[in-house]
C-alpha cells in the first residue's frame, strides 16, 4: 500500500492509493454485486474523464468503459468499505483477475488501481482520483499502459470513506459496429435500386477489430428477411426492383471480433419510384 502525498488540505484528510499488475487468469463471478446510486455513477464517470484527459494528454487514446467490469469493480469498492480492509487481495483470496473470469470477462491484461479518501465530498474526491493516480509512479504506469482498451469503474461509500476501484484491461472488442445507409436510388425506368452505405467502428485504444462483412436483406413477399447476395465487405449493391409491394431493404455490420450491429433499414416506394430512408 502506498499513501499518497496531499495535494489540498482543504479537501483531504487521507488519500490513500495502491496499485498492482495482476497476470492474467481466468476466473468466475462473485456473489457480490452492487447497484449504482445516480450520484455514484456521475461520480464514475467523472473518474473516467480525468483518466482518459490524462491519457490524452500523455499520447495515449482514450480507453472505452465496459460495463460488466465496473460490476467488478463497484463490488470489489463495497466489499472494502464493509469489510473495512484496503488491498488487491480480498480477505477471501481473490484478485480481480480471478473474479473478472468467474463473471465471464476474459482479459489478456489485467490491472487494477484502488483508492480512498476519507474528509472529501464524492463531488471533489471523484473529480481528483486520477490526478491523485497519475501523481504516483505506480499507478501512472497502469493508467497510461498502451495495451489496455478498456476500463472498468466503482465506488463505493461507507460513512466518510469513499473507496474507488479502477479496473483497466485488455480485451477482445465489445463495441457494436454501425451501418449507415447514406443514399438510396432508383434508376430512371424504375427497374433496378442502388444502396449506398457506410460503415463505422469505434476505435479503441488498443486492439481494434474493424469491419469485417456486411449483410444485406431484403423483406420477402411473406414477411420473412432474406439474404442478399451473401455477406460481402462492399458497401454499395444494386438489386432489381420488386414489382407488388414496397421495396424493404436492412443491412447491418459485423466486426472482426464477431459484434453484430444493429440493423439501417430502408423503404422503396413502389409509385412514384421515391426512396427513403427508415
């Protein structure tokens, strides 16, 4: 454990923060589990904001929350602040590595940052966490590790005392990727209709997957979707036009790392040859 120097009296009794590197191990869930207040999850999320400016501004791409780990970490911040014990190592000896395998979460990388303060209000406190955590080699090292993409957060608050966990880890992509139907055309002797679309990944900071296919579909005469032309990496396909009904047409994107996205769809009106977008 390592005791943080004081930046401010006026707002700090007692700051104190550790920091491990726990190797990756695979484990399963604890009974454990805590439901956010409101003014915890701002409090969260302020963390996070102050963690990812931080990396930023050390040359670092910000890092993306994942919820089911912040499930970890607001029950690894409870359990400390009723069991009144401060470590990487419950008294039970889990890590968080063993508790993120247990719930399913698996990570290449795992590292955790903890914290409490005693005196500030959760407002102050959350919004000097990170600046307190940069300021400690240690744990500057954890928050500006390169092969990290994601993080997890919780505090937990007993009394005074208000315990922060940062969990950060590499892991496999979990971010849906997005198509985007941008334009849809029909020819001039109303026969055939062109779909344009773009795709969209959101970038983590480190193991971005990328788009991997799209698939198209077409509403069927029955009511059922059916593929056309196969999965396919291109983003523009132009079909013949059906002749009964409105034309329906959805097309969605789907990562390197297996995420579905949701489906764009769109509507070709059959009389008078108009497109639109749904």
């Amino acid at each position: 454990m390592l005791r943080e120097p004081l930046h401010s009296l006026r707002f700090i009794a007692l700051a104190m923060i550790a920091a491990a590197i726990l190797l990756p191990t695979t484990t399963q869930a604890g009974t454990r589990t805590v439901a956010g207040t409101e003014r915890l999850q701002a409090a969260e999320s302020r963390v996070l904001k102050g963690i990812n400016r931080i990396r930023v501004r050390n040359g670092r791409k910000p890092l993306a929350i994942d919820e089911r780990t912040s499930r970890v970490a607001r029950a690894r911040s409870a359990d400390m602040a009723e069991r009144r014990y401060f470590s990487h190592i419950e008294p039970d000896g889990d890590d968080a590595s063993r508790v993120l395998d247990r719930r399913g979460v698996q990570a290449s990388t795992v590292l955790e940052n903890i914290g409490h303060t005693i005196g500030p209000k959760l407002k102050s406190g959350s919004r000097r966490m990170a600046r307190w955590w940069y300021h400690s080699p240690p744990h500057r090292r954890q928050m500006l590790a390169r092969g990290i993409n994601y993080v997890g957060l919780g505090i937990a608050r007993r009394g005074s005392r208000i315990t922060f966990t940062a969990i950060f880890t590499r892991s496999r992509a979990k971010t849906e990727p997005q198509a985007i139907i941008e334009a849809t055309t029909v020819s001039e002797d109303g026969r055939l209709v062109t779909v344009d679309w773009r795709g969209h990944d959101r970038r983590l900071a480190a193991g971005r997957t990328g788009i991997r296919r799209y698939d198209l579909e077409r509403l069927t005469p029955f009511g059922g979707w059916e593929p056309v032309g196969g999965a396919s990496r291109k983003s523009k396909r132009t079909l013949s036009r059906l002749g009964y009904a409105p034309d329906h047409l959805r097309v969605r994107a789907v990562d390197k790392a297996g995420n579905v996205g949701p489906w764009a769809y769109a509507r070709i009106e059959m009389d008078d040859a108009h497109a639109r977008v749904m």
